[in-house]
C-alpha cells in the first residue's frame, strides 16, 4: 500500500510516496501508536524524524530497526530544515516549551497536525505562527491498537491537500470525522474521547450483574468482555446500524427481549448517556478554555 501524506518533496531525508516529511514532536503513548501506525501503513522511516528528550526503549528498538531518526528534542539535534507535517503529541501543558524548540521546521507549506486535548486552533496558530497551515484532532484511546475513532477540525482556509495529508496520518491508527465547526470537538469528545471509559464501565457492571445471577465471578468477567469484544467485532465487519442488529438477536417472548424490557423501560439509560456527555461536554470546554469554568 502506498501512502501520500502530500506534494511537498522535501531534500535530505526521504520522503513518502508523493513527497513529505514529518515530523513526530513528542512519542509517549499516543505518539508512538501514530508512528507504529505510519510504518504500518508505508510512510517510509526516512522520512520520519521524532523529537522526544527521553524516547521509550521500545521507540529507540523500532528507530534502530526501521531506520526513524530520533532526536533530543532539547538538542541542536532536531532538524532546524523545514518539514512537510508537524505533529504535535506532547501533553497540552508541555507544548509551551516543546515548541520554542521546532520554530526553525516551520515554512509556509508546513502543516502542524495537533492531538493534543484543550489546545485549539488559536492556540496552535500562536504556537506555530510561520505553519502554513493548521489542523486539530482528538484521538482516542483505541488508537494504541489501531482502532481509534478521531475527529479534526481544521483551520479555516486551510487547502485540501493538506487536509488529506492530516487524513492519511490520522487513519493510519483508526476511523476519522472532520468537523465543521471547532465548538463540535467539546462533544466529541465526551462521545468518542471518554467513550472507551463508558465501555469498560458497561463490562464491570456486566460482571457484576453475571454474579448476582450465578456466574463465579472470574467467568462472568470473561463472558462480559469476550461479549462487548464480539458485539464490536460483529457491527465493524457487518456495518448493519446497532438497531437492526438489537433486533435480529431479540426474538418476541424470548430471553433477550426480557433482559431489555428492562434496560429500555422509560428511557432510563437513555437519560443517563444524555446526562453523562452533557458532564463530560462540560467539562471538555471548561479545560479548553472554550465553556463556561463552573
Ligand atoms: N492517551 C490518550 O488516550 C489520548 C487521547 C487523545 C489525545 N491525547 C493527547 O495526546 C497527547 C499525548 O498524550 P500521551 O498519552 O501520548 O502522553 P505521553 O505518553 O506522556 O507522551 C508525551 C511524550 O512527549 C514527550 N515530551 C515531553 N516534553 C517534550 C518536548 N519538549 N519535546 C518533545 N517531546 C516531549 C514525553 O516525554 P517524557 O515522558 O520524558 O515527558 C512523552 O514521551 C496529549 O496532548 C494528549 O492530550 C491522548
């Protein structure tokens, strides 16, 4: 499989298929799926640079063994040649001071592609003022196996090549939503950002209820797991819409259409995921910076 991450050939370093270097700012937990992901995909290792102050032991093996340069990011190490993509994967509170130290790879065909949470287009676009362009995006955690369901938003103005490019990185570890709007990104993230949480919730409360009915404790949680694992595994590979696959399994008079007769009586849960993102929603805007701080 090919990989075009954009037009922009840059000298040096190789570069993808169609032209681009990139850049990896930070290579932690989400960082270094990216990257797994782009080798996976075919962006070629030489075209890659990461700068990270203390690479993981496993980034440095993957360096040594794919040929992914590695620099201190606190070291005249880091490339000072503009680079094609810029992505941004440090926590929001360290990117201050990662990037006084990427200022020199900023050029007008440059785009920063930014996952961290909280930092917003305007905060990039004061971060990196000489980029020429500007995406935002919110991974989530499924992204470390390649599952990830993101969203992005990207700058106004910001030219379609560029937009693909960001889309070829971002798909490289799961799905991706563009957004049209900024204010849309609070929202998603209470839904696919905290959603694993909710997920991982439904299996401990499964567990519990498979012991309130009988089950030894150790097989219920299996049985819970292996369920949410196949239920996802079963709407991925038929695409069929949630609805229509509750209701091929729920027979009239039968055991799964009691088990729900109960978890849909009056909405109840219903109310309760409308209650939980509006919570998570809220407080997304409040750590933005973007909603109200109560
Ligand atoms: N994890 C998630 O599920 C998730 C989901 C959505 C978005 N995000 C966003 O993704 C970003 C990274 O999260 P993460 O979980 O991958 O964090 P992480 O594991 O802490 O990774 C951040 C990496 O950046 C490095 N770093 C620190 N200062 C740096 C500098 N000046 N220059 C270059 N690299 C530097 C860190 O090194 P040290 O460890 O030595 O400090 C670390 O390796 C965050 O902004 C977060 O908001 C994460």
């Amino acid at each position: 499989m090919t990989f075009d991450i954009g037009p922009n050939a840059a000298d040096g370093a190789g570069s993808a298929p169609g032209g681009g270097t990139i850049l990896l700012l930070g290579a932690g937990r989400m960082g270094g799926a990216m990257l797994r992901g782009w080798l996976a995909q075919g962006v070629p290792a030489s075209a890659i640079s990461v700068a990270d102050p203390s690479p993981a032991p496993d980034l440095v093996e993957l360096a040594a063994r794919t040929g992914v340069r590695v620099n201190p990011a606190d070291s005249a190490a880091v490339d000072a040649a503009p680079v094609d993509t810029l992505v941004v994967a440090v926590k929001p509170q360290m990117v201050e001071s990662a990037a006084a130290g990427v200022q020199a790879t900023l050029a007008p065909h440059t785009l920063v592609l930014s996952i961290m949470a909280g930092k917003t287009l305007a905060d990039l676009r004061r971060l990196f003022p000489a980029a020429g362009s500007v995406v935002r995006a919110m991974p989530n955690l499924p992204a470390a196996v390649g599952r990830g369901a993101t969203v992005a938003v990207a700058e106004a103005g910001c030219p379609a090549d560029r937009k693909e490019r960001a889309a070829s990185l971002l798909t490289a570890v799961g799905s991706l939503e563009w957004l049209a709007d900024e204010a849309l990104v609070d929202a998603a993230t209470a839904l696919s950002g905290s959603g694993p949480a909710y997920v991982f919730y439904l299996v401990e409360c499964l567990t519990r209820a498979g012991v309130e009915v009988g089950l030894p404790a150790d097989v219920s949680e299996r049985l819970a797991r292996a369920t949410v694992e196949g239920a996802g595994a079963l709407m991925g590979a038929t695409g069929q819409p949630a609805a229509e696959l509750r209701a091929g399994v729920t027979s009239p008079g039968g055991t799964t259409a009691a088990g729900l007769s109960k978890l849909m009586a009056d909405d109840h849960l219903q109310s309760l995921l409308n209650a939980t993102l509006r919570a998570a929603a809220q407080r997304a805007a409040e750590l933005g910076g973007t909603g109200p701080k109560a």
